[in-house]
C-alpha cells in the first residue's frame, strides 16, 4: 500500500436517492477529489442514475456508477467490492447522515494504524440518540452491540454504524453472503471472528434532510440482524451452541423421565410408558447435538487455520 498517495474508494450504495446523492457526492469530492466515488444504483426507479452521471460530468469527478438489480445493501456493496480496486476503501450511505469532513479521521486509521477496519461510531457523541426518533431502533442497537460484545469478547460500541473505511486486506477477504441492512453488522462478525484489526473513531450525524425517507424498518431490518447474530453463532461458535441445545434436550429428557423414575421406585414397574420412550428420545438427541457441536467445532477451528494461511500470502 501506498500510504502517501494512497488508491481510495468511496463506496455509496443509493436506492432512490435523488433527493441527497449529488450533494454526497459534492461534499466527499470536496474532502476527497483524487478519490474514486463509486455509486452503486440500486434497482431506483427515481432519477438517482441520471443525476449521479450529470454530477460526474458537470464536475469533472473520477467517478464510477454501478448498477446492482438484486434489491438490498449487501448485494450493492459486495458489486463495489468485487468491481472496485483500491488502497483504502470508505463506505458511507448517500443520504447526507455521515460527514463528509470526518473521512480523514477513518483513513488515518487505516493508513497510520494499520487498522483493518475503522467504524464511524454514531453514539458515543450523542448525535445519533438526538436525531434519531425510533424508540425501538436505539433499542435493536443496544441489544446487538451487547449480544455482540458478550459473544466475541469485543468492546464495540456503534455495531451498526454504515461509515466505515477498509484496508484492501478486509475488503478482498470478506465474502458478503448477506443481502440487507444487516450488512454492517455481518461485517463487525466477521473481522472479530477473523481478528481483523478494529478500531473506532467518534463522529456527528444529522438525521436525514427533508423530503429524504429512510429505507429501513426497524423490525424487519431488526429481526434480520437478530438472525444473521443467530447464523454466525451457529457457524463459527458451533460447539456453545451445540452445546446449548443438549443441555436444552437433556433437561427435557429428565424431565419426561420423573414420571418414569417415579413408577420404577414405588412399583418397580413402569406405567408411563409413553413418557419413557419420551424421555429415551430426548436423551438420544442431546447425544446427538454433544457430537454434532464436537464435530462442528473442529471443522471450524480447521477453517479459520485456512484463513490465517490465506491472509499471511495476501
């Protein structure tokens, strides 16, 4: 990496953003004019396309737009990554929320800090719980960063936060296998899990301008963050979870089996035998599960060692 000329990518993914893509574009082409601003159009049925390639044009801007049919932040970005080649990579939302001036402190990061990813976090400041009004989106927030945090031992605080940059280690070595908006948090699972170094920078936001309405449904998005959580637990923590569910099965099994116990102990015979085929089932299962986390485990142990090879050649 060049670290005094640097290659930078400015990565905005825009569906139906014609309200807020062309001041986007001005104020990182203000902050950042060597740069390449990547849009990416999102199946918009607006007139986002149109105004990026006017801006490009009136401007004079080393620009590069993108179309991605495929409906959902994920699949956007993963086109911009695949597509784009640079040094340092910024990823922000174009609807005017993140500060364009900011930039220089992510990118500092990575370049100064050899920091793998650097998040904009939104919270510590209290912009984000000022401007934002959706009661139950600052709760999703919390309960993930929280979930997060206690499953990977981590200290993160804005899990969520869409401004980032990337080192291109990150970036070529993140398969995007989610869609949605749960992106960002997929993104902060896999550089715990693959210890990619991380580090935040405290920055404002600003809800979005008039006449801008916001993508997201807080319990839509929210149950989808809440399953990728899920996913990534079962994939990469397989043995806890596993774990998890033969301690489930096993108390149901020696619950079923009281009754079962009970005749055995006053009658020497046993009545419920229903209950005890029950209960013998239960039990099976829980066996079941033990090995199946054991043999999980170590399948995934063996991937992350593939992964560590992997990012020494890079």
């Amino acid at each position: 990496m060049n670290n005094t000329n640097p290659n930078i990518a400015v990565i905005l993914p825009a569906f139906n953003e014609e309200k807020t893509i062309k001041d986007t574009i001005l104020s990182f082409f203000k902050e950042l004019p060597t740069s390449n601003i990547v849009v990416i159009d999102n199946n918009s049925s607006d007139k986002t396309s149109l105004i990026v390639k006017d801006v490009f044009e009136e401007f004079d801007i080393n620009g590069t737009l993108l179309h991605e049919n495929r409906q959902g932040k994920g699949n956007a970005v993963r086109l911009a990554f695949n597509k784009i080649d640079a040094d340092v990579y910024i990823m922000a939302d174009a609807d005017m929320t993140y500060p364009a001036n900011e930039v220089h402190k992510l990118i500092s990061s990575v370049l100064e800090n050899n920091v793998d990813m650097c998040v904009g976090d939104r919270l510590s400041l209290g912009d984000y719980k000022k401007e934002n009004s959706r009661a139950f989106h600052n709760f999703g927030n919390t309960l993930v960063q929280k979930l997060v945090n206690k499953l990977f031992k981590a200290k993160i605080t804005d899990i969520m936060s869409g401004y980032r940059a990337f080192s291109k280690k990150f970036v070529k070595n993140y398969p995007i296998l989610v869609e949605g908006f749960e992106l960002e948090t997929d993104m902060t699972l896999h550089a715990l899990d693959k210890r990619f170094k991380i580090e935040e920078v405290c920055i404002s936001y600003k809800d979005r301008p008039e006449g801008s309405f916001s993508k997201l449904n807080t319990f839509n998005d929210g149950f989808k963050v809440i399953f990728t959580i899920f996913q990534i637990f079962r994939y990469y923590r397989p043995f806890v979870f596993f774990f998890s569910l033969t301690i489930l099965f096993a108390l149901l099994s020696l619950i079923s089996a009281i009754p079962v116990f009970d005749d055995w102990l006053t009658y020497k015979y046993i009545y419920h035998v229903p209950l005890a085929i029950l209960a013998t089932g239960l039990g099976l299962i829980s066996i079941i599960f033990f090995a199946l986390g054991i043999i999980l485990d170590s399948i995934a142990h063996n991937n992350k060692l593939e992964f560590e090879q992997r990012i020494l050649d890079f």
